[in-house]
C-alpha cells in the first residue's frame, strides 16, 4: 500500500507556504529592479542546499542582490573580496602562535558564515578557489590539525566576470562542478534601467528579515515532497546522458567532457525546485527544461571542432534539449 502522500495533499502544503515565498520576493524587489531569474535562482539554491555563481559584468547588482536574499533571511553574511593577492588563510582562516600561552590560537576566517558572498571569485588563482573546495563539499574546513564544521544552512554564492576580460581566472572544473548553478546574469531592459535611474536618487529602503533559519528549513521540507514521476526521472537522465561524448549521442564529436551524475542529481534537485516556485507539488517536462541550462553550463567541456565551428556549450544544450525525447 503506497502511504506516500497525494498529489492533492502535496499541492495543499505547497499553497500554505507559498506566501512566505512571496513575502521574500516582495522584500528582495524593494530594493532590486528587475533580475527576476538571478533572484529566483538564488532562492531556489538555497531550497536545494545548493551553491550558485552568478557570472556577469561589473554593475549588474549580483554583489547587492546576494546581501540583500541574506539580510531578508536574517542570516549570518560575510563577503570574501577575492583578488590575485588573496591567500587561502585569508579564505578559511589560520591559527596564531601566542607567545604568552606558548600555544596556538585558531583565528576563523570569514567563510564561518550562513552566507558566504565570495565576490568576483576568479580574480583570485587557482589555490586560493581550491581553498573553497572543502568548505563548499563536505561543508566542514580543516585548520592546522584541526576540522572545524561550518554553521548550517552554509551556502557559497560566488559572482565571477566573464573569463575573457583582463585579470581573471579560470575555475578549477573540480569547483565549478560544486556549484548547482551557473546563472549568467543580463542588462536590465530600458523600462528597468529607467526605474534605475529614478531610484538613485532615492535613500536606499532598509531591507526588513521575513525569515528565518526555522521559516527556511520548513520550506525545505514541503520542498521534498514535491513528486516527480518516473519517467521525468528518466528524462533527467536522458539529458545528462546526452552531454557526453561516446556512445550513439549526435553530440559526441562537440563534447570533451559531459556532466557528471552530480549534474543529474542537481537537476533533480533544481526541477522540484522550479516546481516549487510555481506552487505545484509535482515535476513537469517543463521544468527540467527551465533550469536546464543553469545546471549545465559550466559542467561540459567542448572539444576544438565545436569551438572552431562557433559553437558554444549554449548551443550544446539546445541540441540536447532538442534531441532528447520529451516524456
């Protein structure tokens, strides 16, 4: 006898808690103008327990919009600034010898937080972005000889600048793989740049907390049990599938590197999510296809014919999405 619960019973807790969500929406959009994607993105990593990187140019408020989803949330927020000279002590934290206990004290660097904006992360080497591995993973540091846990809910938000411009670093592709999403973040459009503009020379309004760690951990909850049907499951696979090379896909010749089943677990993850957003307490095709990209693109490697043909991991997932049969 299946005692899961029904969909009706899932759809009911999902329309209970959905005016926390926007209440959270409402207090986030006080401040920002527009960036609807980047919010809900961000919201839905946090639902999922999932790191995100935000990739754009200077000036498209990703720094603002992470400060202000954590002041919202009433958590714990610390910015790490990464630039070529940053160390990874100045990352996770060091220990201090102290001369008058003849011991070692243990000084704890910012990522001791719920929220950790790590801002422009490839402007920092390679060392210092391996600095982050642990923390993002096992969601623990190690000090000297010591492990330290991190504070839960623990979440890396990292805003990066497109790798073509100068100073910048590419992205360990053990790293990047830790993050549930890449959301590449757009131009306003001119009615939202123009409300922009208005704002500015206005005080900037106090952003209030709607909730908590306890609000965010109920909402976790009713998250899990949005269902999804067997064969959205297979789809999931099937696209994941699809981005490597070998085997009978199309694509292989374009692909060096496809997603791993990290990918088809985030997917996962991320489509109940959108679900979620939506207040449905099921997983459509649809779904899947909405956040797609976001979970992909920084988890496929193209080989130098795709690139010498103009194609990019854009393009790659757009001919996944289209050859891969929708359930």
């Amino acid at each position: 006898m299946d005692r899961r619960p029904s969909i009706s019973d899932i759809e009911a807790h999902v329309r209970d808690v959905h005016p926390e969500l926007a209440r959270l929406r409402e207090e986030v959009g006080r401040v920002l103008v527009g960036q609807t994607l980047m919010v809900d993105r961000l919201i839905m990593g946090l639902l999922c327990n999932g790191h995100v990187l935000l990739e754009g140019v200077p000036g498209l408020a990703k720094t603002l919009t992470v400060r202000t989803l954590a002041h919202a949330l009433q958590l714990d927020f610390r910015r790490i600034q990464f630039t070529p000279d940053l160390l990874p002590a100045d990352v996770i934290g060091t220990q201090i010898y102290n001369p008058r206990t003849q011991d070692f004290t243990t000084h704890r660097g910012p990522v001791f937080a719920n929220i950790v904006l790590a801002d422009e992360i490839n402007r920092a080497p390679a060392k210092v972005q391996s600095a982050l591995l642990e923390a993002m993973q096992e969601r623990q540091v190690t000090i000297g000889d010591e492990t330290h846990p991190l504070p839960s809910p623990f979440l890396v938000l990292a805003t990066q600048n497109p790798i073509d411009q100068e100073g910048t670093y590419t992205l360990p592709e053990a790293q990047a793989d830790r993050f549930m999403f890449k959301v590449v973040v757009g131009y306003p459009s001119r009615q939202e740049e123009r409300e922009i503009l208005k704002r500015a020379t206005l005080p900037t309004p106090t952003v209030s907390g709607v909730l908590g760690i306890e609000e965010l951990e109920s909402l976790r909850r009713v998250l899990a049990m949005v269902r999804m049907d067997d064969l959205v499951a297979d789809y999931i696979v099937d696209l994941v599938h699809a981005t490597r090379p070998g085997g009978s896909s199309p694509l292989g010749p374009l692909v060096e590197f496809g997603a791993s089943p990290r990918a088809t677990i985030a997917l996962s993850q991320a489509s109940r999510a959108h679900a979620f957003l939506e207040s449905r307490g099921y997983v459509t095709p649809d779904d899947v296809k909405a956040i797609a990209a976001d979970v992909l693109r920084h988890r496929i490697l193209l080989t130098y014919e795709a690139e010498a043909d103009n194609l990019s991991v854009e393009d790659v997932i757009t001919r996944v999405l289209k050859s891969v049969p929708t359930p």
